[in-house]
C-alpha cells in the first residue's frame, strides 16, 4: 500500500491537472461553466474519482458529462504523464451536487425555525391545565404541626412496619 501523505499528493495533482487541462484544451462545446472541486484517488493508485460542478439546469449538467466521458481518454494519458506512475489511473468524474445539498439543508432549517416560532408563539398563551398544586399535601393541625408528629408517641405496630 502507499502512503496517505503520497495518495493525497497525487489526489491534489490529478485536481489542478484536470482542472488545467478542461481550461486550455478541451475545445468541446458541450463544455459548460464547470469547476473540478475534488479528486481522490485510491490507495493502490488505480482509480481516480474527479468531482465537478456545473453551473446551469440539468440539460448543462448532461452535457457537461458527456463531453467529460469523450475526453477522458486524452485526460487520462495527460494525468499519467505528469504523474509518472507506472499505471495511469483510470478516471471516474461524478457531478458534485454539494450546492444542492447546501439548499436543501438550508431549506431544512428554515422550516424548522418556522415551526419552533410557532411553538413558542402557542406556548406562550396556553396556561397549566388541571389545579395550580398538583400534589398531594399533607394539612397543618390547628397547632401548627404536622399530622404524623402525634404518632410519635406509639408503640403499637402498624400494618406493613417490620420489627
């Protein structure tokens, strides 16, 4: 196996050089507006995953990976050149919809801030329901003392006392 410092090396080398490459010579129109966000390459520098973002709809999106997938090949001879390994990796590009998932998450705690406004807003007006002392207190006798200070004085077991 290689060591993780070298596989992220060579991860960071097949991003800038993909990322030159799609800027200076694919000539493909159905090219659009795209950025390589990421690469990760396995530990037996074999496969290499290249992430990218497409700005524009889905049809951009279709387009954009299927110029990649025709350009692949000049692609992968170009990484394993500049790279010098024995094995030019082989290349897998995978859209990276991390934008997306920002939006919806966003989304997400939008609808949560909505809903724990509308909890206070509903707690704030609703009162205790049932008596303001729920418990059970034991009265005061007219002397002030509790009701279980007269049984001090007995000696007679009681039903469930253990002696």
């Amino acid at each position: 196996m290689s060591d993780p410092a070298k596989v992220r090396r060579h991860a960071e080398r097949i991003r800038e050089l993909v990322a030159s490459v799609v800027r200076s010579q694919i000539k493909d129109p159905r090219l659009g507006m795209i950025t390589i966000t990421d690469a990760r390459i396995t530990a037996d520098l074999r496969d290499a995953t290249v992430f990218y973002t497409v700005l524009g709809d889905a049809a951009a999106q279709a387009s954009t990976a299927a110029a990649l997938e025709s350009a692949k090949g000049m692609l992968r001879s170009t990484v394993g050149k500049a790279l010098g390994l024995r094995h030019s990796p082989t290349l897998t590009f995978v859209l990276d919809d991390v934008q997306d998932q920002v939006k919806h998450i966003d989304d997400l705690l939008a609808a949560a801030r909505t809903a724990d406004a509308e909890v206070q807003r509903l707690a704030a007006k609703s009162s205790y329901a049932g008596d303001a002392q729920p418990y059970r207190v034991e009265e005061d006798d007219e002397d002030g003392e509790d009701a279980s200070a007269d049984d001090e004085g007995d000696d007679e077991p009681r039903a469930g006392d253990r002696r």
